[in-house]
C-alpha cells in the first residue's frame, strides 16, 4: 500500500528524494546533478520554501510532488505552483500519483488557497490525462510566459 507523508528539511528525508528529485530532472532531459540536487532540495526545505509531499511503498520512496508557495494579486490570496510531480516507473499505475495529487489539494485548502497552478510538457499526455480527470483546466483568459535569465 502507498502511503503519502509531508517530507522535512532532515537528512534522511533528503537522501530518500534526491534519487527521485534527479529521475525527474533526467525525465525532462536535464543532466544528472545528484549532489546538486540534493542541494537544491534541502534549501528549500530548511527555508520553508517548499512543501514536499512524498510517496512510499513499503521502504522505498517512490515518488513525490513539490509545491511553490505563490500569490494572486487580483484573487488577493495565497496560491500554490505544483512545479514538480514524479513517480518512479516501477511504481507507476498503481495510484501514486493520485495519492500525491491528492495530498497537496488537501495542503491547498488547508492552507486557504485560491488555486493550484501547474504546467506539463505538451508531450506528456499521461500527465495532462490525469490532470484533465482531477478538475485542472486549460487558462483561456490569460497567456502565461516566462524570460529566460540563464
């Protein structure tokens, strides 16, 4: 049975999502950066400027979703950016990412929320496909884009 918990800024909890953290990254055709990683996710956690949701199944982690905390000027509330959902393939169609999809909705609405925003590869068609089948809808009313720094 997969069991989803909010991962924390400790070693451990680092150690078991960096290995993921890094799949994912490889998934979007990054360079694998193990330490880098590793790195980048303790920051945020010790920073308080991220939430990690992370899946397990038995004694492996085998997935997890990292959300940004965000605002909404015209909304006039909090929001939260769903940057980052991965599930390792051997875990794949057995629920997991529904469990973590689910999860950071429950932190969404707790935290008093007005939205969660994420964006997906156009090519990646499971992942628009479930969120398609959880609620999450194209924005038609505004053009979203993003200047490269570096």
């Amino acid at each position: 049975m997969i069991r989803i918990r909010r991962a924390r800024a400790t070693a451990a909890d680092v150690a078991r999502l960096a290995p993921l953290f890094d799949a994912y990254r490889r998934f979007y055709k990054k360079t694998p950066r193990r330490a880098a990683a590793r790195h980048y996710l303790a920051q945020r956690l010790r920073r308080g400027e991220s939430v990690v949701f992370l899946a397990e199944l038995g004694r492996s982690s085998v997935g997890f979703v990292q959300l940004y905390p965000g605002f909404s000027s015209l909304s006039l509330g909090r929001s939260w950016v769903l940057n980052d959902l991965y599930v390792a393939p051997e875990a794949r169609r057995h629920g997991a990412a529904r469990l973590l999809m689910a999860a950071a909705r429950r932190h969404g609405v707790r935290t008093g929320a007005v939205r969660i925003e994420l964006a997906t590869a156009k090519t990646n068609r499971a992942a628009r496909a479930l969120y398609d089948a959880l609620g999450y809808e194209a924005d038609d009313e505004f053009d979203y884009l993003s200047l490269r720094l570096r």
